[in-house]
C-alpha cells in the first residue's frame, strides 16, 4: 500500500508560508484571519483550533467571532469593512443550514478565502489540497478514469469544476446513487467527499487505484472518513491515510488564499 502522506507535503508549505508572512511583516503587512463560527460542535471545534494553530506557527493572526446566527451577516459586514482583516471564514455547518448560502455571500470577493460565495476571488480550500497532495505524489489524472463522490458546496462541486475545466474524463455520482459498486469498481482514481462513514468497500475497488477520501463525518465523537477500515488491509492500493490526508493540506490552503489576500 502507498500512502498519501499530506502530512509530509504540509510541513514544506508552511516552511514557505512562514517566509512569506514574515516578507509581508517586513513591508508592514500583519496578515489577519476572522473565523465565523455559529454552532459550537465537537468536530468544528477541532477544525478551529487547528487553522488558529497553524495561523499562530506562520505568524497570521487569527480571530475568532462566535456570534449567534441572527448577529452573523452584521458582524461580517463590520468585518468586510475593516482594513485590517484580509480574509473572512464562515465555519459550516450553521446552526440553521438554510441560511448558509444567504450568509456566506455576504463575505466580501476579496476577503472570502474559503471560496465558498458567488463572487469569491480564491480557489476553494479542499479541492485545491486534494490537487496539491495528487502532485506531490505524481499522480496525474490526464487519460485516467476518475471517479468523484458527492457534489457538496466544499469539494466535490467545486472540484467538479475545476476537474472539467482542465479537461479532465471526471464521472461525479452522489451517495444515493443506485449501484454505486457499478462505478467505483471501473475508476482509476477514486476522490470520495460525502461524509457518510463507510460508503467505499474493499471489493468495491479496481486493483491498482488510487483511493483519496476527503470526507468528514462525527460518529460517537471521533472524527471519521468515507473509506470503510477493511479498505486499508489492501496492500495494491494507493491512499490517503485514515488521518493526515487531505485535512493538513486544507488549512495550508487556506491560508494560502490568506497570504494571497494579504500581499
């Protein structure tokens, strides 16, 4: 088995993150990052401390807001208006996820480097790591079969987007699907994002594939991927690890679109 190891990429992108902050310092530039969080949940809780952790080891400042979700388009409005915060996060999900869509659209173009509104002026944090970890292990997806699970607002749509336009042969399918074994089993590579624990199977897979889960999902209080635990005894596979895949790279994605806001 060949592991998919974002760990290891992350550590020499914020080695080149911390040069870059400490260049902008240099020009009196203090980076800033405002995190948005509504809903108080075990899982988000952990992605907060971890870009905030990441921020405090670069230099970038991070603030984090946690209004109730009636106060939240005020608050990011002052936030839009003070010059002194170059990017804003809305953490998903919202206490009331009907809002999500009328709320993150209110985050400014320039400053929303979660890429998660209409007029957003950054790639989009998770599909950009997905890519990241794909070429750091010389994967390339041209002439390949692939494979994309779910067509969620974080990753698989904007992934899809990003795929076709580099004319990439990408099928999308969602969780529903009915005979998913049908697809996976003829995919080269398999990008998974669903947040369903436990949708991919060890005889669901093709020999050979490259298997990248970049889902999320709680269960009993530990955070959990799409790939059932069986699939990591196969010893012909190239994949993500059950942690330290995508994740790290995610944060150095973002804070990519940070620094790139800042400068």
């Amino acid at each position: 088995m060949k592991v998919l190891n974002g760990l290891e990429l992350a550590g020499y992108i914020k080695e080149r993150h911390a040069k870059q902050v400490e260049q902008l310092r240099h020009r009196g530039i203090i980076p800033k990052l405002a995190i948005v969080q509504v809903k108080d949940d075990p899982v988000i809780n952990t992605y907060v401390r971890l870009k905030r952790q990441y921020g405090s080891d670069i230099g970038i400042e991070v603030d984090l807001h946690t209004p109730s979700q009636r106060d939240t388009t005020v608050l990011i409005r002052k936030l839009n208006n003070d010059p002194s915060v170059h990017g804003i996060i809305v953490q998903l999900p919202l206490s009331d996820p009907a809002q999500t869509d009328e709320i993150v659209n209110v985050v400014d173009g320039q400053k929303d480097v979660d890429s998660l509104g209409q007029n957003s002026r950054f790639e989009p944090a998770t599909p950009m790591a997905i890519l990241w970890l794909l070429n750091g292990y010389s994967i390339d997806l041209r002439g390949k079969q692939v494979l994309l699970i779910g067509r969620g607002k974080l990753v698989g749509a904007p992934l899809e987007k990003i795929l076709k336009n580099s004319e990439i042969n990408v099928t999308v399918v969602d969780k529903g699907v009915k005979d998913l074994p049908s697809y996976t089993i003829e995919a080269d590579v398999i990008i998974t994002a669903t947040g369903s624990p436990a949708i991919l199977y060890p005889d669901m897979i093709k020999n050979g594939a490259v298997v990248v889960d970049a889902g999320v999902a709680s269960e009993d209080g530990k955070t959990i991927g799409d790939l059932s635990p069986e699939v990591y005894k196969r010893e012909d596979l190239t994949l993500t690890p059950e942690k330290g895949g995508v994740g790290p790279l995610t944060v150095c994605a973002l804070f990519e679109n940070v620094i790139r806001a800042a400068s």
